[in-house]
C-alpha cells in the first residue's frame, strides 16, 4: 500500500468511526435532533476517502472524478445539517445546483489536465465557499445556540482559510509550477482532512449535548418552580412568574407543563349564579362536565 493510500485509510478509519457515534447519539436523540444530516455528512466522507483509497484500483477517470465530487456532496450535506441546526429554510437544491456543476468541471479537467494545479485551486474555492456559507449560518442563530455552536463555526472559518490558501498556491503552482509544491499541497490537503473531521464533528456532538442540558436543566428549574410555592393575587388569581411578571393562572401552567384548561363550573358557584337551572344540571351529571 502507498504513502497516500495509507493516509486515506487513516481518515477513512476516523471519518467511520465519528459518523458512526454521530449516528448512534442521532438514533437514541431522535430524529428530530438534527444530528442525522450531520451523520450523514460524516458518512459521506467516509466514502470519500474510501474512494480515495482506493483510487490506484480504480478506473482512471472515476478515481479522478468520484473522490472529489463526494467531498463537495459532504460539504454540501454537512451545509444542510448547519441550516437544520439554524431552524433555517433547507437549500438542498442550491446544493445540487453547486455539485452538478463541479462535475461538469471536473469531466472538463478529464479532457484537458486531469493533474493541472488549476484543478486543485478550483476545488479549493468551491469547498471553501461551502464552509462558509456553513460558518454563516451557524454564526446567524441566535443567542444561546450561537453561543453553543460558536466552536463548530470556527473549524468552518479554519477549513475555508485553509482552501483559500491552498487554491492560492494551486495558482502560483500553475505559473511556476514545482514538483516541491505539488507535493507538499497534497501532504498538507490530507493532514487538513483529518483534523477538519475530528475538529468539527466533535465539536458538534459536544455542543449539540450541551444543548440538551441546557434545555433539561431549564424543564428541571420549570418543575422545582412549579413544585414550590406560587405567589398568587387574592384578588385576580393572577400568578407570578420567576421574571416578576403577572399571569393568567391558566397561561402559566400551559407554557412550563403542556397542561390545557378546559371551563366548567362547580356545583356550589352554578347554585349561586344559574339557581334556575341547577336542579337540572344536579340530575345530569355528564352536563357538567
């Protein structure tokens, strides 16, 4: 096995092992948790750098091709996953609209210079447009989950400097080219993969745990503040809150315990206010309820 399909392994062995603990904690969270687009976007890439691995074996053009457009569909899934996150409108078709027309150009590559530097610096600045526009929408939520995501959107703003960069030297490859940079591009390509993988699927599990804490923790304080003594008007019945604010007895217990009113009257107040209609009511049960 060479030096670059051991290296592939190696990240295809990390990509397999985070999509699959992204998967579980998705699976016992609940698919509405939003980690199953994140799952989906480290299995993805997964098979990217299984696809790399296994480029030597490969037919030519689908090694050239296949590799590197599954890393732009992860990019794009992971994008969708960050928009799932934001609770924002999903653009999966923008997505397919970016991807479509990476293959295009990467089958023009294959006619023209399926090595040329150009192809890289491309490559460079579709996948680092994806990483930020993930950073954007992460960095728009609002407090506190913009808070709690702020390390995610971090490794996203690293790995969209990292491609820029790369796609610059790409550039100045193609003017001057050098065996020395072509190398040290691809060297320094396959470290990045690995530490974007760990950085930000990790990051993401984590916050996405400290999310859920948070949120336990605020049902928790709702459950100690209902258990506990209320203060209550004598007058209205109005009941006061934790912030000092007066409310309805029945919009109180609705927004902490889920809990719906439904109106009656009981027997003493229909005796007070409906004398005329009490004894039929009192010979009906079912009308009163």
């Amino acid at each position: 096995m060479s030096h670059e399909s051991l290296v592939y392994a190696i990240n295809l062995a990390i990509a397999a092992i985070l999509a699959a603990i992204l998967t579980e904690y998705w699976r016992r969270a609940g698919r509405g948790s939003g980690l199953g687009l994140w799952a989906g976007g480290a299995w993805t890439m997964a098979v990217a750098d299984l696809c790399f691995a296994l480029r030597p074996w490969m037919p030519f053009w689908a090694g050239r091709l296949l590799p590197t457009l599954l890393v732009t569909v992860s990019l794009g899934v992971l994008l969708i996953g960050a928009q799932h996150t934001a609770r924002r409108d999903l653009r999966a078709r923008v997505v397919a609209v970016v991807a479509a027309l990476h293959a295009l150009v990467l089958v023009a590559f294959l006619g023209i210079d399926s090595e040329s530097p150009w192809r890289t610096a491309f490559n460079g600045v579709v996948w680092s447009g994806l990483s930020v526009a993930s950073y954007l929408t992460l960095r728009r939520i609002a407090e506190p989950a913009r808070r709690l995501l702020s390390i995610p959107a971090s490794v996203y703003l690293a790995h969209a400097t990292f491609q820029v960069m790369r796609a610059a030297v790409a550039v100045v490859d193609a003017v001057s080219p050098s065996d020395v940079v072509s190398e040290g591009l691809q060297l320094a390509g396959d470290m990045e993969v690995s530490l974007f993988m760990v950085a930000l699927f990790v990051s993401v599990l984590a916050s996405h745990l400290t999310m859920r804490a948070e949120e336990l923790r605020t049902a928790l304080d709702d459950v100690r503040e209902l258990s506990g003594l209320l203060p209550l008007c004598a007058w209205c019945h109005k009941v006061r809150d934790g912030e000092g604010y007066w409310q309805q007895v029945e919009r109180y217990f609705s927004a902490r315990s889920g809990v719906t009113f439904t109106h009656s009257i009981c027997d003493t107040c229909l005796e007070q206010h409906f004398p005329e209609e009490a004894p039929d009511v009192a010979s009906d049960p079912a009308a009163r309820r």
